[in-house]
C-alpha cells in the first residue's frame, strides 16, 4: 500500500515548519532596521509594544521576534487555519496540529517566543501524520 495522505500531511508539516523558520527570522531582521533607525513610533520594533509590519499586517513581538500568538508567528507566517488546515493552540509553546493526522499530537509544528538574547525555539513532529 502507498500512503500518499499521511506523505501529503508530513510534506505540509514540513512545508508549515519552514514558514514558520522564514516568518521569525524576516521579522528579527525588520525588527533589527527598525531599531537600526531609531523608530519608535507605533507600529515598530523600537515601540513600548513592538511590532513589525510585514506585507501590511503588523506582527507582535518578543525579544525581536514574533510572540507565539496568532498577532505574532501566526500572522508573521500568513497561517490561515481554516484554508491551511491547521489548529492552532496554546502560547507556550504555540501548536499548529496538521488536519486530518493520524495521531494529532506528533503531527505538529511548535514555537516557543524567543528568550532575551535568544531565538524562539521552532520544532516540527511528524511521527503521527
């Protein structure tokens, strides 16, 4: 037998997980030109409530990269969870479930926000896809 679902399901987890890698990562760089500039005003990294604006849509952050809520990676990597079919759950660390996962708990992305001079940790799972 092929299990051409469960090897569409890993390739999305894997598709997401890399999103997820890319979105954090543009949002430090925004987040360091901000800073770089001296912004402060609403809007930027440089604010009391930082955010980066990213395609229009302004991103929260922590520690210069995006929070692990939906206003943060969530809208950093442009996740939609009804179209992308995805659940998104949780804040430490924040979970993306693969739809349809054989085992939704291993067919998961996490994120965990950045700690002060740190990155944010982002893990894929796809034992259960």
């Amino acid at each position: 037998l092929i299990n051409i679902q469960r090897d569409a399901r890993i390739a999305k987890a894997s598709a997401l997980f890399g999103s997820v890698r890319v979105a954090a990562n543009l949002a430090r760089v925004r987040c360091d030109l901000d800073l770089a500039q001296g912004l402060v005003a609403a809007g930027t990294c440089g604010n009391a409530a930082p955010q980066v604006n990213m395609d229009g849509q302004l991103v929260n952050i922590v520690n210069r990269y995006p929070a692990a809520t939906a206003a943060g990676i969530v809208a950093a990597a442009n996740i939609i969870p009804g179209s992308d079919n995805v659940v998104i759950a949780g804040a430490a660390p924040l979970t993306l479930t693969i739809g349809g996962a054989t085992t939704p708990a291993t067919c998961v992305i996490n994120y965990t926000a950045a700690a002060a001079n740190a990155a944010p940790t982002i893990t894929v799972n796809t034992a259960g896809c």
